[in-house]
C-alpha cells in the first residue's frame, strides 16, 4: 500500500542547476566582496534592501509569474535552486522573501489588474516587501478566532479596527495582506465572514510597535490598526472568502527549503570543524544530518515540480514543514553531542556564533507558519484520521 | 516479459495472497512455494538482460518487486537476485546462474580469493550471508590477492550455519576451504558501487516495509475501538500516526531519488544509496516504535502480523551495513572536496 503523502519524483531539471551555478557564483563574489556576512535564520533577521534588489536586477524574484508584472516566467524547480542557494549561504533574503514567496502569488491570483501591475513588477524588482497579517494577540493556532474587523463605511471603503502580531518585518515593508472579519461570527460556520484585504502599510491610523525575540532582534511587530480606512477596492480575492485564500495559500508557504535550512549555516560550520578534526564521531554525526537535508531536499523538491503542474499539495507540504522544522532544531542538539562548543553571539569562533544564534532562534522554527502540532493534525486529515 | 510496473505490482501482490508470512523455523527457512511461483511468472529474472539469460525490463521494475515482496514479508532471496548479485555478476562478466534457481550475495572479507592455473579457489568463512543455505549460487564480494573480486559458486555442496536475523531470514555463514568459484576482479569504483547497491537494496526494502507499517497503524486505529471511539480519533493518536508518516514520506523520496542515480549511472550513486540507507535505518526506530505503541498488547504477539514486518525492518536496517558505517562513508564522501565543500556535494548527491 502506498503512502496517501507520497507524491510523484521530481524530474531533473538542466534549467534549475543552470541557474544554482549562477547563484552560487553571485554569491561567492558578493561574500569576498564583503557586502554581507553569513548568519542562520536569515529568512527572518537578515534585512538587506540592497541585497533585495541586486537579486531582483538578476531575475531571481518572482521567478515563476508572468513576464507581464515583471516575472520570468521559469520553474518552481528554478525558483527552489535560487532560494536554496541563497539559504544555504546564510545571505540577507528577508526584506523581500515573503513577498517574493507568498504575497505575490496571492496578488497574482485574487489581485486585481490595477493591484498587478502597480505591485508585482515593483517585487520582482526587490523594491518592495509585504508582511502576513494573520495571527493575533488572542488568536495563534485557532485562526479562525480572529477579532480584527472591517466594516463599510458610506464610501464602500473599510475602516479596519484591531492588531495583528508577529508580522515579520513590518516596520521595513511596504504593504500587508491582513485577514480581517468582514462580517460577525457565524457560530454554524466560523470559517466564513472572513476576508483578506491589502493594505498599505504607510496609512493613517496604523501604529508598528516593535516584539524583540530571544537574541534582541526586531524582526516581529505589532500592527494595530485604528480606525484604518482602507480603500474599498484593496478588497483581495472576494468578501467572505478569506479563511479559503489563506489556506489555499498554505503549499507555498510551507514547503520550501527555509523550512529545513534555517540553521544550516551552523551545520556548514560544524562540517568545516569536522572537516578539520576528522573526529569519528563528529563524522557520523554529519552523515546522519546529511541524510536528513538529503531526504527534505527530495520532498521539497516534489512540491516544486507538483507546483509546476499545476497542484496544490497542502498536505505534503505540511509533511515537508513538519518534518523539516523538527531537524533545524535537532541540527543544534547534533552538533552539541559532539563537538565541545560555548555558544556565543558575539564569538570570534564562527561555530560558537552560529550555534548560538541557531539556539535562540530555535523555538520559533517549529512555530512560525503554522505549530507543528497543527501541521500533523493536517497530516492526520491526510491520513484519513479526521 | 510484463514491463509496466503496476501488472508487475498486481501480479507479486496475487501471488503473495496465497502465501502468508510465516515464521521461519530450521524445518521451514524460506518460502520455497513462493520463490517457484514467482520464478514460473519470469519474475526472478526481470531487470537482469535477456542476453544474460535474464527476463529484461529495467531497474524501476525490479525495484517494484522488491518493494512488494518486502511489504508482504516475502521470504524469498529477490532483493539479493535482482538488485545486487544478478546485476554484480552481469557487470563483472560472469555467467548469469539460471534465474529461476536463487542467487544470493554476501559480503566477505575474510574469504581470499587464490588463482591456480586458469581456474580459482576461496578459502574463508563468509559471515551474515543472506539465504546461506537456501540459495542455489551464491556472488561474494571476496579478497583477491591484487584487491576485491566478486566469485561465484553453487552453494548446495555447501556446509552453511544455520544463523537467522531476528525475523529468522537466514543469514548464516558459509565455510570454504579451496573450494573452487568463477572469479572476476573489480575495480575501486565496482567495489564501492557494489556495497552501495547492497546497501540500497535493504533501503528500498526498508521503504516499502515502513510504508505498510504506517498503512497497518492507519488501518488498526481506524477499527480499533476505546473509550467509545476509534483510537484514530485521539489527538495524541493522531500526533503519533503523523509522525510516522513524515518518516515515512522521507525514507521514501529519498529511496526513489537514489534509485533513479542507480538507473541514470550517476558517479555519485554511492553517497545516494548511501544517504537512503541511513535515512532509512533512522526512521525505523520511529516508525516501529509507534508502530507497536498504537497496536497496543496485540501487536506484541506472534498471533498478530505487525512483527512480521517490524522484526525485519529491526534486522534490515543493520544489514548491508548500518547506519554508522554509512553516515561516515557519506559524510567522507560529501568532504571529500575540502571542508568547505559540503553544500555542493550536498546538491550533487542526489
């Protein structure tokens, strides 16, 4: 009997590993140049808007969108060696990631024409950044819970009321797509009345309050949102049928390589130790880590080419993220088990720095996205459990 | 000769209907029924070249034997015939033994392989050899005095020990003193290819075997009933059964992916083979473990059918080489370009 989770082998992909030589190199002249340095988790804390755009002058943002708003019209299979390229190497991706990732292709999907070509070419340029507004101070997991509201004012435009937290990034983005209540709870169906709308982050009435996570990094905001008008046709997708966008969403969101490769720069590290040591112990320790970035690398990879045509597997993805985030973290307690290290932030020993970033960012990984304990309830429905 | 691969399934499935897994006992070592079954319907010689006296059809066929043989806890040498001895013996010019005979493959180092005139002897005892004893001819990877040979013989003259592995497949040992054997020197590369298969071979049956494992635990928490309701509809059930399954979905992408750089010949083949085998050796812990944790009492017993499987993956995922043999070849290998080198070996692998 075969695995309901299992999809379909990626096929090898000339044009993927054609662009990953080109990334691969970038980045090297860019690291001897000096303009950036390498750091784990740099999806989330690595803010470099000039890194941004010399990606975007590359064509390596919005990769897959229509060459009309400022795509390229190449693979997901691409799209994958690019970000992963760029993961692997630690490189500040995080001004434009979430837009480049998600945001875009939410616009490109529920946008309007307008909303498409004023926005898209300007993500695909590195120029401009989105964040996600979903989670609230009193809705985390349970996001159908949300209290944030719009209501029509006599202009058809919506005045938006309430907050929205740990918002990657708010405080250099431009724009949100925020979910909001349009309509009051339905107790038969707590899923409608909800609806994504997108919002300029630079109007009157919205206050960004920084959240310093566990390094003291301001990467997390606070968005309230008082008495917002919010123009009427900023409405994305239809009215009511937010909780549906966002969870059609979910494929790109969760199966990508930063759902792995989050602290893979300290597992580079720890290959540099081991290289230099040979410590038998150290050696298999790797090995077992390799397996493992090995095994995710095939999943993700199934995604992007179930991407490429045309599905959206949000299960397997769920798997992916799951499983994925689970080995960020165990890469710390690997390393640990091996190798005499002091973690440190501000080490002149690379090993030491980067373990101790990846520690005190770890607990986010298996948080951020979506809990890996609401991920395995998704696998469960997948299973046929629920 | 069947190439598409879902009659092969569909036929392996049928015949495995009519033999039940059994436990193996010295009266009973293997499923001998179910070999002749499988070798009257031509499929122990499929993806093995005609020309050598094989059945044809290509390695992604006798992958999906190999896959439902081990799923349905076969007792019958295929993976060793069609993934590892057939294809060794092939590759060094060797005459294919009759496929409807069982061939096997041993690892032995400590059997040396001597020329006298134009013939061979081995000398040694070949340790842990799979179907020591069951097999007709066995392919052992043996010490010649100018570096590795693989050596055929028949092994019916053959005093074998009558050692199992803890789902009693034999795995006994075979005592050879100048017994005479086909011989034919390999190179460094053949060599490490050849672990590498034996290697990807228990994986693939690993894969197959952890995914029934995972549809059994589905299966038995959909029907089994406490506290008036299916054990399936527990959170903590369900915690459990997802975690199996991403194991499981791991185990199996990267299985298939190094399957395909075994069937494409990619030069990095042997870090492929060697990455799933690791992978798959580390979930079984997970998977067997919550496996038996849901199954409850009842899959602790002979009566239930869950050990079948479960005892074979504790056994496979040793076999062929554990995961701390591999881990170290893989991470030695994926080094082996100076310390910086890892990420690039990382995407090369597979």
């Amino acid at each position: 009997m075969s695995n309901p989770l299992t999809l379909a082998p990626a096929p090898r992909s000339e044009a993927a590993e054609r662009v990953r030589g080109e990334v691969r190199d970038f980045l090297a002249e860019e690291l001897a140049a000096g303009t950036f340095s390498t750091h784990v988790d740099t999806w989330l804390s690595g803010v470099d808007p000039e890194f941004s755009r010399k990606l975007g002058e590359r064509g390596w943002l919005g990769m897959t969108w229509p060459k009309q708003y400022g795509g390229h019209e190449r693979t997901a299979m691409e799209r994958y060696a690019v970000t992963e390229e760029l993961l692997a190497a630690g490189a500040p991706v995080a001004a434009h990631w979430i837009a480049d990732r998600q945001s875009g292709p939410n616009l490109l999907q529920y946008g309007t024409e307008k909303q498409r070509q004023e926005i898209l070419p300007r993500i695909a340029r590195g120029e401009c950044y989105f964040v996600i507004g979903m989670s609230e101070p009193d809705s985390g997991s349970d996001l159908a819970s949300i209290r944030t509201k719009a209501t029509r004012n006599e202009a058809g435009d919506f005045v938006v009321n309430g907050a929205k937290v740990w918002t990657s990034n708010a405080h250099v983005s431009h724009y949100g797509i925020v979910l909001v209540r349009t309509s009051p709870v339905d107790t038969t169906n707590r899923h409608a009345g909800m609806s994504q709308l997108l919002i300029d982050l630079s109007l009157p009435g919205i206050t960004i309050n920084p959240i310093r996570i566990l390094d003291g990094g301001h990467h997390f905001n606070e968005v309230v949102f008082e008495d917002v008008v919010v123009p009427g046709d900023m409405l994305l997708g239809e009215e009511g049928n937010g909780w549906h966008q966002v969870t059609a969403e979910l494929a790109f969101e969760r199966s990508g390589p930063e759902r792995f490769l989050s602290t893979y720069p300290l597992m580079a590290e720890f290959a540099r130790r081991v290289a230099a040591s040979g410590d038998p112990a150290g050696l298999v320790a790797l090995g077992r880590l390799s397996a493992r970035v090995l095994a995710l690398r095939q999943m993700s990879l199934r995604i992007a080419a179930a991407l490429d045509r045309g599905e959206l597997p949000n299960i397997p993805a769920a798997l992916v993220k799951d499983v994925g985030t689970t080995f960020e973290a165990d890469v710390i307690e690997e390393v640990r088990r091996v190798v005499d290290v002091l973690p440190s932030l501000d080490s002149p020993d690379p090993l030491a720095r980067a373990l101790a970033e990846a520690q005190l960012h770890q607990p986010g990984f298996t948080l951020r996205g979506g809990t890996n304990e609401i991920l395995r309830g998704i696998v469960a429905r997948g299973l046929g459990l629920r | 000769m069947a190439t598409d691969q879902d009659l092969v399934i569909e036929t392996v499935r049928g015949l495995l209907a009519k033999h039940e897994p059994f436990d193996p006992t010295p009266e009973r070592r293997w499923d001998e029924g179910l070999w002749s079954a499988l070798a009257e319907n031509g499929l122990t010689g499929v993806g093995l070249p005609e020309s050598a006296g094989g059945s044809g059809g290509d390695l992604a066929d006798a992958v999906a034997i190999v896959r439902t043989l081990a799923s349905g806890a076969g007792a019958v040498p295929v993976a060793e015939q069609l993934l590892v001895a057939g294809p060794a013996v092939v590759a060094a010019g060797l005459p294919l033994p009759p496929v409807d005979e069982p061939l096997t493959f041993g690892i032995a180092d400590g059997v040396a392989a001597s020329p006298s005139g134009d013939a061979w002897t081995l000398t040694g005892t070949a340790t842990d050899v799979a179907w020591a004893g069951v097999a007709a001819h066995v392919a052992l990877l043996a010490t010649g005095p100018e570096g590795e040979v693989l050596a055929l013989l028949p092994t019916a003259d053959l005093p074998a020990s009558g050692a199992v592995n803890l789902a009693g497949e034999p795995r006994g040992s075979l005592t050879l003193e100048g017994v005479p054997a086909l011989v034919a020197p390999l190179t460094a590369a053949q060599v490490r290819e050849l672990r590498a298969g034996f290697a990807l071979a228990r994986a693939v049956q690993l894969a197959a075997a952890l995914e029934q494992v995972l549809a059994w635990t589905v299966q038995y928490a959909g029907e089994r009933q406490q506290f008036g309701r299916a054990l399936a509809k527990f959170q903590a059930i369900q915690m459990e059964l997802a975690e199996m399954a991403g194991e499981v979905t791991a185990v199996t992408a990267l299985t298939d992916a190094a399957v395909q750089a075994l069937g494409h010949g990619d030069e990095n083949f042997s870090l492929a083979a060697a990455a799933a085998k690791v992978r798959a050796g580390a979930a079984v812990e997970v998977v067997a473990r919550l496996a038996h944790q849901v199954h409850g009492a009842i899959g602790f017993t002979q009566e239930h059918k869950l050990h079948h499987l479960t005892k074979r993956l504790w056994s496979w995922r040793d076999e062929a080489g554990s995961e701390l043999v591999w881990s170290r070849v893989l991470a030695q290998g994926l080094l082996a370009e100076g310390p910086d080198g890892l990420w690039p070996a990382l995407t090369r692998a597979v």
